[in-house]
C-alpha cells in the first residue's frame, strides 16, 4: 500500500494505492476514520477489470459516489506515478467513466453530466438542487462572508441530504463560492462537483467558460460541446 497526501484547490485528501493489495469496504471505512484526520477524504487507486477504478470515501467512512476535486487528483497521481502516459487519461467512479488531462492550469476533467435544476425553498432559503455527481443544492446570495456556512449548510443538509453551495455572483463571468459538504460536515476550502453544480445554474448565457473563486484558490468550468468540463490545480503536500 502507498500512502500520500495532495491538495486540489484547498480540497484536501489522502490518496490510498492498493494496486498490489486489497482492501474490503470495512477496511477501506476503517482506514479512512483513523487516518483522515484533517483532510476532506480519501481516494483508493485500484483496478476492477483491467481499468484503473478511483474508490472514494469521505472523512466521515462512508463512500461517495464522486468527488470532482478527488478525480482531479487521481488523474494527476496515475499521471505522476507513470501508471498512464497517453494526453487523454480515462478511468473510472461509481459515477461512471470519467476522462481528462493536464493542462496549464494543473488538471482538467470531464464532469458526470448533470440532471436538470429543480428548483426548492427550503427553511426560506430559494435554490436549486440538481446532481453531478453527488447532489447538491445551489443558493445565490449577496455576499457570501456574511453567510454562517457551518450552520445554516448542516440545517440544510440534513433536510436535503446534500451538499449545500452559497454562491454570489461577481460579474458576468465570474462568481465566488463556499460549500458546506456531505460526508466532512463542515465547510471546505473547495468543491469540485459543488462549483460545476453551481457553475452550471449560474450560466444562463451559454458560456464557454466561468471562473469560480473558491477559499482555497481559483477554478475554470468549461462548457463544451461534449460536456462540462472542471479545471484546477493539484498539488502533492
């Protein structure tokens, strides 16, 4: 088994390689409690028929289906690692096959396409609640420092069983994003699949691209004719 840590846009995780073990969903729960710790999750790199599978668990042990921020970084560590050499890098999540591949911004992926927003008042909060992913419910604000993300995204999550996103916009192309996740129970400096969600809500002017200013650090959704695309760096700390 390796063992090591890398940071994706403030999103932080243990990456977990048991290509040459094997790991049950008890021990894979089990890992993650004890070893967590501060980070958001844990990524497991194997191989399920013949195809490199990344295994997500979120701090609190149990298994998410998708982590866009994690896929970014599976890719780069099968990139670093030499385990694949070609530009365009494919594996695969609960969520399905997912593809992607560096570029100057540090990595680049293509999204689990998204359903249709529905949109909900939830405890008087308006928003829209869709999935990429995992799902999550999209609320725009006015200022998002003002917002107690803690307590009002746990009010909401438990009602919703999803993340929750507070997004406020800062101009045409531009917005600026925190996110309660499901899984951590608290505020994390990032969320990849949180940002497409709520990038995808916020461009009604058919876009190519928006930025996303997210705690820790910045990153690009791409609509393209083929899908969504999330964009970011990944550092190994």
């Amino acid at each position: 088994m390796i063992v090591e840590k890398f940071t994706a846009t403030g999103n932080s995780f243990i990456v977990c390689d048991i290509l040459g073990s094997k790991l049950n969903d008890k021990e894979k729960s089990n890992f993650v409690l004890k070893n967590s710790k501060d980070r958001d999750g844990v990524i497991f790199v194997e191989k399920r028929d013949g195809q490199f599978f990344m295994d997500y668990f979120n701090k609190d042990g149990n298994r998410a289906a998708f982590c866009g921020n994690g896929a970014r970084t599976f890719l780069y560590y099968l990139m670093k690692k030499g385990y694949v050499k070609e530009d365009l890098v494919k594996f695969y999540t609960y969520a399905g096959e997912i593809t992607g591949k560096l570029t100057k911004n540090g990595v680049m992926i293509k999204m689990p396409a998204s359903n249709m927003p529905q949109k909900l008042t939830i405890d008087s909060f308006s928003g829209f609640l869709l999935n990429v992913g995992v799902p999550h419910f999209v609320i725009f604000v006015d200022n998002v420092e003002t917002i107690d993300v803690n307590k009002i995204g746990k009010q909401l999550r438990e009602k919703l069983n999803s993340n929750i996103n507070f997004v406020q916009v800062l101009d045409e192309k531009t917005i600026k994003i925190r996110t309660f996740e499901r899984g951590v129970e608290a505020e994390t400096l990032a969320c990849g699949s949180g940002t497409t969600a709520s990038a995808y809500v916020f461009n009604k002017s058919n876009l190519e691209k928006i930025e996303v200013k997210a705690r820790g650090g910045t990153l690009f959704v791409h609509f393209l004719n083929d899908g969504i695309y999330l964009e970011g760096g990944v550092e190994n700390v």
